[in-house]
C-alpha cells in the first residue's frame, strides 16, 4: 500500500516457526545463552575470548537453520555509529600510544592499537546485534515473557514477582499493535480534516503543538485500552493467589547440559584469560 | 433460587455529583436468561461491574453465588461464580496463543496443569475454535476474537456469564455465534446476563430489565415489555419483526422471525397481503427487480475506481491484499452502503476513495482526480470527501466542541465570521445546536453527542462527499436514529455519502449497495437487486428484515 502505511501488521522481533534444536530449547535456557553471549563480547578484555564469543551467534544460527544474511540485516541500522566511533578513533590518539602507524594522512595516522580497537568494536557490536536477532528469531513473544518468569523463579520464593513481570512483558508486546493502530487511525481522521504534519511549523513550540492533535488522542485511547485490558484480567482473577501455568516451559535433560554449559562459557571467558595471564 | 441478590444498590463515579446508579434491587435466578437494557449512560456496564468486584457499589449490597464481591475475600468466589465478556474483543486477550488465553483465568486460579489442558480444550470445543488453538489470537476475525473471550468465560466453569454489550462490535455473522452460545450455555444451567441495545437481542431473553439513567425502571418477560406503552418515553424500540407484526395489524410474538412471521401472516390476513406485495415487487419493488449496475461514464462520477488493487505489508511474509480488483462508480447525489464480513475490505476500500491510501495498481478518481497522480493534491481531495474513520470520537483532542470542529476549516484557511459561520452550520446540522454546545467539554458529551461532535467536525470543511466507516456501530438505537438522520440530511442536499455499516436495514435505505467480500466487489447496485434477485448466501451477510418478511409473504402465498 502507498500512501499512509503503518507497522500495525508488524510482529515484534522476527520469530520464524520452526523446529530445530534451538527452537526447541527452553527460552530460560535461551536467555541464559544470550547472557553468555553478550556479557563476554560486552566486557571482555580478551580479544580471544569476544571474538569466541562473537562465534557462538553464528554457530546457533546454522544450528537453528536461521539464514546469518537474514540476522547481518538486523546489524545495518548500527552501522552509522561504528562508522562514527572509527572516525573518532582515527582522529584522537590513545595517550602513549607506541604501537606501529599503519597509514597517515597528513596530521591524521591510523595506529596498530587504532586499528585493533575498532575492529574488535565492531565485532562486539556485530556479536550482540547477531545475538539479539537469533534470539528474536527463535523465540516467540510468549516464550520471551515465559523465560523471564523462569530466568526469575528462584528469586520468586523470596517474593519478587516474576509472574508479574512477565505478564507486563507479554502486554507490552500486545500493546505494540494496538497503540500502532490507534495511532494510524488518528493520523487518518486528522488527515481527512486537513491537518498537515509536520511541515511548514518552525519551532519546537509551534511543532510539538502540529502533534498535539495527534498525542492527545493516542494517549487517551491508549489508557483506555489499558484500562478495558485491565478490566478484562481482574475479572478473570488474576492475583487471587498462587497461579498455575499452563505452558510447561521448564526444559529437558538437554536444557539442563545447555544451561550448565552457558553458566560455564560465562565463567570460563573471565576465568581463562586471568588464569593464561598468572602463568605466562 | 437466586444465584445473584442485589439490594437497593447505588454507585457514584469519583469525582461525578450524579449517581451512576441508585436503588437497584433485583434478583437471578440460577439457569436465569436476563437481557439489560437501556440508552448509553443508563448505568449497564456500571452495574455489571458491580457484579464482580470491579466497582464496589455504595451504597447497597451484592450476592453472588452467596458471596459478596466488595469484600475482597467474597471477591474470588464471585468473580469465579460469575464470568465477565467485555465489548471490545481485541481489548480481553492478554496471551500471544488461543489456547494459553483460554487457559489465563485457570492459571490465576491455581488450577493443575493436566486439568487446566483438559478444561482449556473442552472450552474451545465448545466455541468451535478447537482448530485454531495454536494461532495468535490478532490473526482471528473479531467474531472469532469474541468466541475466544467466551471459552475464556467457560473454562472457569462458572455459575453465571455476563455479556458486556459484547455483540455490538462484530459482525452479523459473528453476532449469529455468539447469541446462539448464549442459548447454549443457557440449556446447560448456566445463567446469562445479556446488556445490549438491541431489542431483537433482548427479545431472546426469558426477562428484561430496563434501566434508565441509573435506576430500574422495568424488569419483566420481553412481551410484557414490549406491549407496554412506556416504550417509547424509555426511548427503546421494538424488536424488527413484533413492530412488523404490528404494521401488519396482527398479534405480535416476540421471538418470531421473518420467515415464521411471513407466514402466519398469510395464513391470518388470506391471500390479500400476498397480492399487494406482489404488486409492489412487480412494479420494482423490493424482493425482485433491480439490475447490477454497470460501469458507466467516470466523468459524472464523485467516486470512480478501475481495477484499484491495494495490499498493506507489501513485501513482508503477512502481505494481504485488503482491495483486490474493484471497478465502481460512485454517481454524485447517491448514497452508497458498503457491506460485507469483517476484514473484507470496506474500510481499505473507504480510504482508497478518501486518498488516505492510494491504489498499488489500477486507478482512483475522487472527483476526477486520480488521487496517485503526480499531481494530485491529496490534502485538497481529502478535504473535499473526508473520511470519518471508525470511533472517529477518538480522534477528538480540543477540550472544547466548538474548537474541534473548527480544526478542519482553520485547516483550510478559515478565520474570523467566516470560521464561526461554517462551524455553526456543522454542529446545527449535526443536532449539537452551535450556541449551546461550542463552549462544552468535548469530553463530557455522551457517545452518541461525541460521535455526532466527530461528523461535525468533517460537516465544517464544506464538503462535497461523505465517506464514513461504520457511522452507527456501538449506538444506541436512539443515537444511531439521530445519526442516520444527519446522514439523510446531509445527503438530501444532493451530496454523496459512501458509509459501510453491518446493519444490512440501514444498507437498505441507500441508493446503492456494495457488497465487499475478501477484497472484491462481489455486487453493486440498488438495495432490491442485490438483496433481491442477485441474493447470494455465501456473502456472509444477512439479508435486511423488509426482504425477508416479503419473500416470506410471497413463499406463503404461493404455498
């Protein structure tokens, strides 16, 4: 469709159906491999073990039969920003940098350590936009929210509300759509009367008041939305008392190697580095 | 025995002076079928909500099930006595899969795992939605979405399932599956309590209670309610075939639909009522007569499509194709009714004619110009037809009902006399008189006034069309007569109006019927063609009451 289009259609993340040995993980085991993912390549200082790390995306993703191009797609959007972090990189020098200049272009030179930090940024960057889009892709909204209550079960005995923050998660998934379409049809009946969005309003006062036919509506609606939701959970008695659940999101024999082997690649990719650091 | 007990209950909104509701007493039995009537703002939602511990009523008291739903202890027990199905359907599903939403109440209620699957699956059984029990929920039509919100009902095994107006946001067919799960869950013991504004819908009911502007003004069987001449001051109607009854001059029976009407009228009034319509069908009346209508010449036409095709998504695995091919013309002065299922594509069709959305191929013309041209200048089309989108009172953001109505002309460069003429001809012509209503709080006026706020708010950019989806649906039958009246008037001007609507007797009374199914014009033309002689059941819609009573008039005849 031209003219007005809206993501109302659009489903969050990129969950593909399928059934591979991935897909079938518990997603609490998921989100234990995506910390395992992401907290090494985010604060390792080892280049060994972020680049391992930065690995492991790609090795899930042939796993769960997901196309790696499909996943590289997701990391575009970021691309500016590395490009920007490089171009400060080249231009500022690290204080008592004494590692070979590569090239140099009149007063800007490219060192080796130069060199080494901006690739091992963008491996990071590209190692967690991987992560982030193979967990999306083989997780659907309602495993996202399951796995957080499981991922929390244990802290659920002493009385944090894990059911509860995964229920907020799963609403504010099925909030994304509706306030979408709320949204575009107040865009449509302002439309219809004319009103010209964000053209010909200089100022951020006589801007911010072009929306205001708009963000006074959505916001309305939205909280009645809320509201009629609301309604609709407390009349089928949610937080009466201890809740039961009806998928079995627990995980087999294989989540249990998993989740064992995800706690210990977060161990091993601090643990390792130290200990190759004491003996040498 | 009364399942639920209510005594001289009152409610009052925070922050309200009046109360929402005063002095109920009523009681239900159990296995009891009560249909709640009333005007919007007569307090049927409110005491509803009283019902299940929503609202906590003050002062008065409430028994269901023998427990009282203000107390939070007596709280569980009534909500699990007493099952809610809310209006909006979308706005009653909290999980991404049809059958983890049927299974929300029992997991709050605590129940195990293997009963819970057992009761989950027995529930969409009954709702005949067993087969979709792995599908995300937004992908079903809103019929569907209803169904879902009642198995959700059902599997808390409850004493009691209250209907909040549930009928009144889906489809004819839709409508059909819900009251006929009414029914069922009544010939099972279950109790039922139906609010709605539909009088046909009442009539189903073994007792009626009315209330108006918070009290209760009649409770009785629909016969008795409907014989009564405290009707119309209630301003309710009367169900379509007992009024027919009526004008027949024959003795109404509530429940009785137009065929079995039809033909207890032939055999009471003789041959006689046969003749007439007959003649009245032969001099191209209803029943027969009419042609499709052809493509004509676009130049005359307000409206012109020609093979306009329109997909949302394009590209993306969810694609659909909302207009698929459609070629009609829309003469100026006419006023068109554009039926058919939900998600058949009227309101697409609406905007491909508004140049809010602009076909992939093929072409639109509104008003001879083609609105994908290069040239076109849509903000100008648009204002010239504007479209009303659905609940266009949801897009009311002045706080003041004359300001609303004076964003569209401002738009178009109105100011000072000028402005305040159009304005007050919008809200005079829309029944919301300019003096009394532009210094009101938009948000204060009634459904019906905030409906009639949005249309005036259109009504004041002067236009030479109207484009309006679904103008009616949700009213009253009070507010909806007021809205088809502006429509009327606003049309006797020799303007035109495309509405969609799913009441197929307001479809009747247009000049034209277009009847959309699945993206596709399936037929275009007067209301005795299409629902006459170009008839076809396979559109999922019904067939307005006048039709079927004289096809039932005629079929009596000629037995």
């Amino acid at each position: 469709m031209k003219g007005l289009e809206f993501w109302k259609n659009v489903s969050i993340g990129r969950y593909v159906e399928s059934d591979s040995p991935v897909h079938r993980l518990a997603p609490a085991t998921k989100y234990l491999w995506l910390l395992a993912i992401m907290i090494p390549v985010s604060s390792s200082r080892s280049a060994v073990v972020v680049c391992a790390s930065a690995l492991l995306p790609l090795v899930f993703a042939v796993l769960a039969r997901v196309r790696i191009r499909f996943l590289l797609r997701g990391f575009l959007p970021v691309l500016p920003f590395i490009a920007l972090a490089a171009t400060f990189q080249v231009f500022l020098s690290w204080p008592g940098d004494a590692s070979p200049v590569l090239a140099a272009v009149g007063p800007v030179s490219l060192s080796l350590r130069e060199a080494v930090a901006v690739v091992m940024m963008a491996v990071r960057f590209a190692a967690m936009m991987l992560a982030i889009g193979l967990f999306t892709s083989v997780t659907n909204e309602g495993d996202t929210a399951r796995g957080v209550e499981d991922l929390f079960s244990p802290l659920a005995r002493i009385g944090f509300p894990a059911r509860s923050l995964a229920l907020t998660i799963a609403v504010a998934f099925r909030f994304i759509p509706i306030v979408a379409g709320e949204f575009e049809s107040v865009v449509k009946a302002q439309a219809a009367r004319g009103a010209d969005f964000g053209t010909g309003s200089r100022g951020p006062i006589r801007k911010a008041k072009a929306y205001l036919p708009l963000i006074v509506p959505v916001t309305v609606r939205a909280l009645e939305r809320a509201e009629s939701l609301a309604e609709a959970m407390e009349a089928r008695c949610y937080g009466s008392g201890p809740a039961t659940r009806y998928v079995d999101s627990g995980g087999v024999a294989t989540d249990a190697v998993a989740r064992i082997a995800a706690i210990a690649w977060i161990v091993a990719a601090f643990v390792a580095p130290a200990l190759i650091a004491s003996v040498s | 025995m009364a399942i639920i007990g209510i005594d001289s209950l009152g409610y009052t909104y925070p922050g309200s002076s009046e109360p929402a509701l005063s002095d109920i007493s009523l009681d239900i039995d159990e296995g009891d079928y009560v249909a709640i009537v009333g005007a919007n703002g007569s307090g049927k939602s409110t005491l509803v909500r009283c019902l299940n511990g929503l609202l906590q009523p003050e002062p008065g008291t409430v028994r269901v099930a023998g427990a009282d739903p203000s107390d939070p202890k007596g709280r569980v027990a009534a909500r699990k006595a007493l099952s809610l199905v809310f209006q909006s359907p979308p706005d009653q599903i909290v999980a991404s899969v049809v059958e983890e939403d049927v299974a929300f109440g029992l997991e709050n209620l605590g129940v195990p795992r293997p009963e819970m699957r057992e009761r989950v699956l027995e529930a969409l059984d009954r709702v005949d939605l067993l087969a979709e029990r792995a599908r995300a929920p937004r992908f079903l039509s809103a019929g569907q979405q209803q169904r879902l919100a009642v198995a959700g009902a059902i599997a808390m095994r409850p004493r009691i399932v209250a209907f909040d107006e549930a009928t009144s946001m889906i489809d004819p067919v839709g409508r059909k599956d819900v009251l006929a799960l009414m029914d069922d869950l009544v010939a099972s013991g279950i109790a039922v309590i139906h609010v709605t504004h539909d009088m046909d819908e009442a009539a189903r009911a073994r007792r009626v209670a009315v209330l108006s502007e918070g009290r209760l003004v009649f409770v009785g069987t629909p016969a008795e309610l409907f014989a009564s001449d405290r009707l119309d001051g209630l301003r309710l109607g009367r169900p379509r075939s007992y009024a027919a009854a009526l004008r027949l001059g024959i003795e109404p029976i509530v429940g009785e639909d137009a065929a079995a009407l039809g033909a207890r009228a032939v055999r009471v009034l003789g041959a006689a009522i046969t003749v007439a319509v007959s003649e009245k069908a032969s001099a191209g009346g209803h029943a027969t007569g009419g042609d499709p209508i052809a493509l004509a010449d676009e130049a005359g036409a307000a409206f012109s499509l020609r093979d306009a095709s329109m997909s949302y998504s394009n590209g993306a695995e969810n694609q659909c194709r909302a207009v698929d091919c459609v070629s009609m013309d829309v003469p100026a002065g006419t006023v068109v009714a554009l039926v058919g299922k939900t998600g058949s594509g009227k309101s697409s069709l609406l905007q491909l004619l508004d140049g809010l959305a602009l076909p992939d191929s093929g072409s639109a013309l509104s008003f001879g110009v083609d609105t994908a041209g290069r040239k076109a200048d849509l903000r100008t089309v648009r204002m010239r037809a504007p479209l009303a989108v659905q609940r266009p009172e949801s897009a009311i953001f002045e706080p003041y009902s004359g300001d609303e109505v004076a964003f569209g002309p401002r738009n178009q460069g109105l100011s000072g006399e000028r402005l305040v003429e159009r304005v007050r001809a919008a809200m005079d012509a829309a029944g919301l008189p300019f003096d009394e209503y532009r210094d009101k709080p938009s948000r204060t006026l009634s459904g019906g006034r905030k409906r009639r706020l949005a249309i005036a708010s259109i009504l004041s950019l002067d236009p030479d069309a109207l484009l309006l989806d679904e103008p009616t649906s949700a009213l009253d039958p009070a507010s909806r007569d007021d809205m088809l009246r502006l429509i009327r008037g606003y049309a006797s001007g020799g303007r035109t109006v495309v509405m969609s609507t799913h009441s197929m007797d307001e479809a009747a009374s247009a000049d034209r019927v277009a009847v959309m199914r699945d993206g596709r014009l399936e037929a275009y033309g007067p209301p005795d063609f299409v629902f006459g002689t170009g008839w076809d059941s396979s559109w999922g819609i019904e067939r307005p009451f006048a039709f079927e009573l004289d096809e039932a008039l005629i079929a009596g005849g000629r037995a």
